[in-house]
C-alpha cells in the first residue's frame, strides 16, 4: 500500500509539471521556488501549534488546487504558478515521507514519525 501511495504522490507532482508547462514562465522560476514552501516552517520559532499550523496551510493540497482554479478563472497566471508550485512541492514532499504536522513535534506527521 506505501508504494502505492507514493505512485499515487508521484503522479500529482507530475500533474503538477504538466499544468507549469502550459503557462508561460521559464522552468528556471519553478526550480528556484520549489522549496518556498518549506519557508513555513519558520512557525515552528513561535511554537510546535503555530508551526504545524502555516506548515499544513501551506503544504495543504486543497489550497494548492484552490489557487490554481481561482487564477484560471480569472486568467491570473502567477496564482495558477502559487498553485503548481504547492502541488508540486506538497506531492513530492509525501513522496519522500514528510506530511502533514500534527501540534506536538515537527516530527509526528499524519505518514508516521520522521526520523528515528
């Protein structure tokens, strides 16, 4: 079943490259702000609950999908952009094992414990 979700993961960075592919920005801006996300781990200098909380909001694929929609609707290419990178970025991130936080610990994420 692991594979299978990693397959699953996989696929949707995928989607992701394909949907970038079509607007009209070089590939050197995806490789240089696929790693923005991870910024918002800057919460955890608050607290784990702040933390967890803006690294979820911004790891939350739905928010990554809303994006995107909402800047093909109203013909906005930099918020299709936001939401390919989030996708992109997100889907990759549960590839490798690193989910969503739960408040406690940056390590408790909802695919296990990360790290020994």
């Amino acid at each position: 079943m692991n594979n299978l979700l990693k397959l699953e993961e996989f696929s949707l960075f995928g989607l992701s490259l394909f949907l970038f592919s079509q607007l009209d920005y070089g590939w050197g801006w995806y490789a240089l702000l696929f790693l923005a996300p991870d910024l918002s781990m800057a919460g955890y200098l608050a607290n784990p609950q702040v933390g967890a909380w803006a690294y979820n909001l911004v790891h939350h694929k739905g928010l990554a999908v809303a994006l995107y929609m909402l800047g093909y609707l109203l013909a906005v290419p930099w918020l299709m952009f936001v939401g390919t990178i989030l996708l992109g970025h997100s889907s990759l991130d549960r590839v490798f094992g690193y989910g969503l936080k739960y408040p406690d610990a940056f390590q408790n994420t909802h695919l296990g414990r990360i790290g020994r």
